[in-house]
C-alpha cells in the first residue's frame, strides 16, 4: 500500500469517526457504556469529534505532500492512537472502569492504525 492510499485511508476514518462523535454523540456515548449521559459528557465527546474530523482534513489534504510533512501526519497518528489504546487498557485495568465488546473492538483496532502508522514513518524515511 502506498502511503498516500494510508493517508487516504486515515483521513475518512478520522472524518467518520469524528462525525459520529459530533452530530450522533449520545449513541457513540452508549456505545462506550457511558451512563448516564448528561450534557457534560456529549459537550466533551463533541470536541474530541471536531479534533478527529481536523485530523481526517489535514491527512486528506497533505496526503501528497513528501518527507517531513507525512512523517509528522503519521507519528502524531502513531502516537494518537496507541496513546489512547494504553489509556484504554489503563482506565480498565487499573481504574477499574466497565468495558465492553465495542470498547475493545474500537481500541483493537485503532492499537492496530498507530501500529500501520508506524510503520508508514520508518518507510517514509527511507525514502
């Protein structure tokens, strides 16, 4: 895979996910098991939505761009992701919070993009 395909890719996944988080917030709330939803938390995921959404235009609209511009892209992705991951698996583990089946599947797979995007940054600086 190319990696402006990648960069292609992570942009609709950013802008997806970060609609979902900004115009169908208490569903992606319920999804995480959040209870109750009250307007403190839809207010926060809202903004976590509009940063996905900012995520998904720059990779969309840089994804061409050489160098250091796509390095930058994919280790802010990297560290983004696997970030969130590990604190997933903290606010479990150690925190004690509830999960569920769509907890895991979601953190799953975004482990497995900052892994993928990883990989894009050392390919990147052989090139």
């Amino acid at each position: 895979m190319k990696t402006s395909n990648f960069l292609l890719f992570l942009a609709i996944y950013g802008i997806l996910t970060g609609c979902m988080m900004l115009f169908n917030s208490g569903s992606s709330l319920i999804n995480y098991g959040v209870k109750p939803i009250d307007h403190y938390h839809i207010s926060i995921i809202q903004y976590v939505g509009i940063s996905n959404i900012t995520m998904g235009l720059l990779s969309f609209l840089l994804r061409n761009e050489h160098s250091k511009v796509t390095q930058a892209i994919l280790l802010t992705t990297s560290i983004t992701t696997v970030g969130s991951f590990l604190k997933g698996c903290y606010d479990v583990y150690i925190v004690n919070l509830p999960s569920n089946t769509f907890f895991w599947i979601d953190m799953s797979f975004r482990f497995l993009v900052g892994l993928i995007s990883l990989y894009f940054v050392f390919k990147t600086k052989e090139n």
